[in-house]
C-alpha cells in the first residue's frame, strides 16, 4: 500500500511539474520574441501581421503555437509538418521550454481571437 501511495505522489508531482512547464514563462517568451524578431512579420502587437495571409498571433491558444512551432520544425516530409521556408528557419532552434514560453506569452497578449460570441 505504501508503494502505492509513493508512487501516485511521485505521478502527481511529475503531472504538477509537467503542468508548470506547459504554461511556459511569459517574460521569457517577451524576450524570445524579441530575440527571433516575431514583430517583423506578425506585426508589433502581434495581431496586425505585414501581410494579410500571416497569422495574428496575439491571444491564440498556447497548446496550438507550440504544435505550429513544432510541426515547422518537422517541415513537411512528415506528417503533421508544415512548409514555410522562413519559419522553419524560425523554428528550428528552439527547444521545448522556448516554445512554450513563446506561446505563454503570445496568449497572453490582448487579441482579436473569439471563442464565443
């Protein structure tokens, strides 16, 4: 019994870490943003991209920013990858922490994005 409880805790505590890491570090993603220069194409406010066919970043959900970064790096000889020469180059170096913090701090931004009307 007592393995038992040890091991849901230890299950628990990875599940409440894995969780912490997920939501990402805004402040963080603030400078990885900067860093990769997101503003020049989507905009300074990250919803008023320089060409109508980007998207507008501001207020999309994290978990969908981090599989759009995640199937840039993929590219598209696989499945769920994506073909933007410019943003795979964009994508490539980051880790998973980047990602996340990156797309912590895009949701958190005010944006044009409805759930419900």
């Amino acid at each position: 019994m007592n393995k038992l409880i040890l091991a849901l805790s230890g299950t628990a505590a990875l599940m409440v870490s894995a969780s912490a890491f997920a939501s990402g570090d805004t402040a963080r993603g603030a400078e990885l943003a900067k860093k990769y220069n997101c503003a020049s194409c989507h905009g300074a406010d990250y919803k008023s991209p320089i060409d109508p066919s980007y998207p507008k970043l501001a207020g999309q959900h994290a978990d969908y920013l981090v599989h759009a970064l995640t199937a840039y790096q993929r590219g598209d000889k696989v499945m769920n990858g994506r073909n933007n020469p410019i943003m795979a180059g964009m994508a490539q170096p980051l880790s998973d922490r980047d990602k996340a913090d990156i797309a912590a701090y895009l949701q958190s931004l005010p944006g044009p994005l409805v759930v419900r009307k």
